[in-house]
C-alpha cells in the first residue's frame, strides 16, 4: 500500500474498486459480537431519496473535514459515528439487488476510506473496511423493503481535502450491465464459466528512489505521517537486511530502493473480497497474525 503502502520491488500489495462496475473491495473487519447496529451520529443522517426502477441510481458526497495537516487515523469499526463520519439513508422498495460504492474524489492510494450498510432493522449487511482502499463497494443480494443507512468513515486519512464520491446503484436492466462470467478454465475439477473476480492492474506512477522515512515498514503497510527527504528510499529493515526475518537469517542489506504507486481495480464479474487473520492460534505453530511478519497473508472469501 503507498508510502509504507507505495507497492515496492521487494513488497507491496495496493488494491482499488472503481465507483461503477465494480464488484465489493476488501472486506476485514466487522463491528464486535452483539453491535451490528447502525452507530449513533452527532449530526442527523443524509437522505438521497429513493431506490426504484424510476431511480435506479443514487448519489452522495462526503469530505474527512479534517482541518489540520497531521493525517488522521481512526477505528476501522465505527462504534459511535464521530466528526469525520458520515452517515446517509435511502429509500428501497426491494425490487432488486444493489450496490453501494465510494470512491476518493482525487484518486489517492493514501487514504483508506471504508463503507458500511444496515438494513432498514438496523442490521450490519455488509463491511468493506480494515485494509486502505481508496474506493470500497459492497452488494446487497437479497435487499427487503425499507430505509437502509450507509456509513462512511477511514482508517487513515492523509490529505487534510480528502474526499469521496458515492453511489447506490440498482442492480438491474437498464442500470446495471454486469461483466461477462470466466469461461474455460476449471475450478476443483469442473471445467466451464465462473462467476470470478478478474483483477486490472492500473500503470505506475509517482515512481521515486528517494523520501521515505528512516523508519522500519509495517506488515500491513500504513503509512506514517511524515515524509522525510532522505537520498534512500529503503526502509530501516530493508537497509540492515532484516526483510524477512522469519527466514532464519539476516541476508545481503538493500542498498537502493525503487518505489511506486500503482492500483490493482476488480474489473470481473465475481466479487473480490479478502481478508487478513486477526490472530490464527489453532492448527498453527506459532499462532499466525496479518499483524506480523510473515503472517500478513489475504485469503479471497
């Protein structure tokens, strides 16, 4: 991911979910046990109107509001719907499947938005959060009639304009034009078309070997708020040779890093939802962490 998260020669994953099209982004969290209610807002939610056949798609806006030029970090899980929260509501009358997505307004892999949606019960439907994405979408199957609530907030939050476009998006002819299924090649001994992500990889950009800070890179690739102008853009680990430390040994130090910012967007028919282990204690020896090294491994559900 960029900075820490800027996709790196020796390591790097980045990931984007386009506004329109697109299948649900990165899924990783999800309120605790007992709370999958809509949170409590300070300020009342706002309304887009309503999902029908006659208004097939719906849009809103949103901005962080973050007046300060420190970059901002939050819970993933919105327990209480906070300043730089947002919370919108629509009608829907239950006719067909929907999608909801956002996207950053400026395109910037360093901001890591993510989105939530609950049932006119209140009902957690869908998280898309936890791992930065600049664009998150969730799909509501089996939708029921009624108002539903989405909620956007981040997990980190670098540039004090950040911003996002959202949409709601019925599902159906004349709104929707799904991608065509995966055909030809065989899954668990089947042979024939599947519903399957297909991942496009967007050209790189901001390609540099210097301005990282001397600071050691994090398993999952945050980035850290500061941006130093130093004549190497290796990280601290990278540089004393210490990037897999789980290997048994300390091997040859990098000397020169070349970085870039690149997306990796699901242009398939299929949903691309992954996921990270919090903690994996049984059947493993010792317990694997998407926190730690060598631990920070996603699985598509």
């Amino acid at each position: 991911m960029v900075r820490t998260r800027r996709a790196r020669v020796i390591l790097g994953v980045v990931a984007l979910i386009a506004l329109v099209g697109a299948a649900p982004a990165f899924s990783a969290l999800l309120p605790p046990a007992g709370s999958p209610i809509v949170p409590p807002t300070l300020t009342p939610p706002t309304v887009i109107g309503e999902l029908s056949a006659a208004s097939p798609v719906l849009t809103f806006h949103g901005e962080v509001g973050n007046a300060t030029p420190i970059p901002l970090v939050s819970s993933p899980v919105p327990v209480v719907c906070e300043a730089t929260c947002r919370e919108f509501t629509f009608g829907n009358d239950a006719s067909a499947p929907f999608l909801v997505s956002v996207r950053d307004t400026q395109h910037s892999t360093n901001d890591g938005f993510d989105l939530f949606v609950y049932d006119p019960a209140g009902n957690l439907v869908d998280a898309g959060n936890g791992i930065g994405a600049d664009g998150q979408a969730l799909v509501v199957k089996e939708p029921t009639a009624g108002t539903y609530t989405v909620v956007v907030t981040f997990t980190y939050e670098y540039l004090p304009d950040a911003a996002y476009d959202g949409e709601v998006r019925r599902m159906a002819a004349g709104s929707w034009e799904p991608a065509p299924p995966t055909c030809g090649i065989t899954v668990s001994d089947v042979t024939g078309c599947f519903i399957l992500p297909t991942l496009q990889s967007v050209p790189a950009f901001d390609l540099h070997v210097d301005g990282v800070p001397p600071a050691a890179s994090t398993p999952l690739g945050f980035p850290l708020p500061v941006v130093a102008p130093t004549p190497n853009s290796c990280y601290l680990d990278e540089s004393l040779g210490i990037t897999s430390p789980g290997t048994g040994g300390v091997q040859d130090p990098v000397t020169r890093c070349l970085r870039f910012t690149t997306n990796v967007r699901n242009v398939g028919a299929g949903d691309f939802k992954v996921q990270i282990p919090w903690l994996v204690a049984e059947g493993t020896n010792p317990p694997v962490s998407g926190f730690v090294p060598d631990g920070c491994n996603a699985t598509q559900l």
